[in-house]
C-alpha cells in the first residue's frame, strides 16, 4: 500500500485535517490536496499539519484553466502553494474554450502561451506542472487537451522539470494509443490517478467517475504500462460520484483499499 494516495475530492465531506486523520487511521502514506479546503484551513497550517502527520503530498489540485481572465497570476499562486506545501506536482486542468468562442484552435494556442509563460516560474520553486488531457466530453468547457498526445506535443518543449502530463484512467481509457503514448511519456509522468468509467453517466457528467471495479476499466494493465514507463510515484484515487460521496468517509476509504489492493496494484509492488 505504500504508493496509494487519496485524493481529497474522493472523500469531499471532509475538512483538510479530517482528511489527513482519515489516512493515518487507515495507514495511507500520501494525500492529494485540493486548493480549496487548503485555502480554508490556511496554507501554513496545513503543511505543517501534513508535514507533522508523516504524509507525503502527492499533488496539488489544481491550476489551469488558462484560457480565462487573470489566469496567469491565479497560477503563479499555486505554484506557490505547490511548493509551500512540499509536492513538486501541481495538476493543471488547462481549460476549455472562453465564453462565447468557438474557436478551439486558439484555446489551445492559449493555453500553450500560457504554458510557456509558467513553466520557468514552476522550474525556480521545484514544481512541474503536471497537464491533464481530459476525456473529450470536456473539451468545450474544461480541458482542450483531449489524448495523452496532445499533452505530450505541448509538455516536450519545455524542460522535463518543468512540465510534465498527468495519467488518469478515466480520462484515457478509451484511446487506442494510449499505451504507446504511456511509454513515450516516461520521466514526463508526473501524476497518475485512478477511476473507473463508470455506465449509464450521470447527467452531470463531472460526477461520473466510479469506484475501481465498478466499470470498465483495465487497471492492472494501466499501472503496469506506468510502471514499465519508470513511473515509481504515488497512485492517487482521484473519484468525483455523489453516492461514493454520499457514502461515510472512512467506509470510502476502507473500500479504496480493497479495490487498489485487488485491482489496481501489481506485482512489482
């Protein structure tokens, strides 16, 4: 167990320090942070909380969303959060198209501009920002990078210790090169996280993410191509679903367990 992380957002009833309660109660080694909760707790507490507590930060979520007002200086922020907190991992959810566009091209243009202007300010503290490609659903309004690809083409221009991409299984179980861009990817991953896709989806699409083992996704074939990829880092259970939020945190986190023992951990661990 000692690569498992929870993600805050899979158990979202909780405050940061019930959080972290909850991992050590159930003997879980790493926690990824929300800038929410961490804002409310307050930024110094929090990492001393963590840092007393003996947990890693797997990640900071998140930054991003490039193509809106102000984006830029939201995001040195939380590069400063990043490090303040101690991960080098800020998780970038890049953004979709602004409001009243259409023109996708030039999203993504932005966000490469944007890229470009961050990356040296993450290099200076000891953070990559780590691009999530996003399940093609939520190119208009969250993420205009949609394969691992189009993450890849952009974080290769800039230093490995810059910009690094995100593995989640939700968002790239569908595409047919997948494992060819995981072993591309290699030291460039800089997060990998776990959920299922889970069918029928809800009518909030946001909350479709299932509990591993609910839906269909190969897990074990996941991890293993990371693995083989070099990834030797934390493997975050990132799950957005209103009855698994619905459901009492610490139940949550004892079925986490079960299903990243059973399902997603390999031998290799």
């Amino acid at each position: 167990m000692r690569r498992l992380s929870l993600n805050q957002r899979t158990t979202a009833s909780w405050s940061v320090p019930e959080a972290v309660d909850g991992c050590v109660r159930a003997g879980v080694e790493a926690i990824g942070l929300w800038r929410e909760p961490v804002a409310e707790h307050g930024l110094r507490r929090t990492a001393k909380l963590v840092r007393d507590a003996g947990l890693r930060v797997s990640s900071l979520c998140r930054g991003g969303f490039l193509t809106a007002p102000g984006a830029l200086g939201d995001n040195r922020r939380a590069i400063d959060e990043a490090a303040a907190l101690g991960t080098d991992c800020l998780v970038m959810v890049v953004g979709g198209l602004p409001p009243g566009s259409k023109d996708l091209a030039g999203a993504r243009m932005a966000v490469a501009d944007a890229i470009a202007e961050l990356a040296p300010c993450a290099g200076e503290r000891g953070v990559r920002l780590a691009l999530e490609p996003m399940h093609p659903v939520y190119c208009a309004d969250r993420g205009v990078l949609s394969t691992l690809e189009q993450a890849l083409d952009l974080a290769e221009r800039f230093p490995v210790s810059q910009v690094g991409v995100v593995v989640d299984t939700f968002h790239l179980w569908w595409d047919p090169q997948v494992w060819q861009q995981i072993a591309r990817a290699g030291a460039r991953i800089a997060s990998y996280q776990v959920s299922d896709w889970i069918t029928p989806l809800p009518a909030d699409v946001l909350l479709g993410r299932g509990m591993m083992g609910d839906g269909h996704i190969d897990f074990a074939a996941f991890t293993a191509a990371v693995n083989a990829a070099g990834y030797t880092g934390d493997i975050e259970v990132e799950i957005f679903n209103a009855d698994v939020w619905n459901t009492p945190p610490d139940q949550v986190l004892t079925t986490v367990k079960d299903r990243y023992r059973r399902l997603v951990h390999t031998p290799r661990e």
